[in-house]
C-alpha cells in the first residue's frame, strides 16, 4: 500500500522527465525482452484462455465503480 502519494507521484514525474531513453532503443529493448520470454518458455502460454474468466469479472467491477477513468466524464 502506497503511504506518500505526493512522494510517489513527485518521483514518477521526475522519472518521466529524465528518461532520454529514444523510442527505438526502448523498442529494441521490448523486442529482447521478447525473446528472451520465449527462450525461456514463459511465452507464448500454453492456453492462452486460461484464468480469462478472472480478468473479465475483474474488469466488470473495475468499469462499473462510478467515476472510473473514462466512465462519466472522468479523466481516462
């Protein structure tokens, strides 16, 4: 549980505004990341449906709590 929320949001900004990381190294980065999943068998799942029952019943009570992002007029 998060007990600054000012601190946390302070170093997120600071974390935005010093990555000069460019988009092609971060994609580079992405795609090693990739592989790396696949030669160790953790991608492409087995079944990829899996636990998807989860995830929706998740997802419904996140979009049907009143002022979730992007539901109402509140900002996404």
């Amino acid at each position: 549980m998060i007990e600054d929320r000012e601190l946390l949001e302070r170093w997120e900004r600071e974390l935005l505004t010093s990555d000069r990381t460019s988009l092609e190294k971060k994609f580079h980065i992405l795609d090693a990341m990739w592989e790396e999943a696949i030669l160790l068998r953790a991608l492409p799942p087995s079944q990829p449906l899996e636990g998807i029952d989860v995830d929706l019943r998740i997802a419904r009570v996140i979009n049907s709590v009143q002022g979730a992002p992007g539901q109402n007029g509140a900002p996404a």
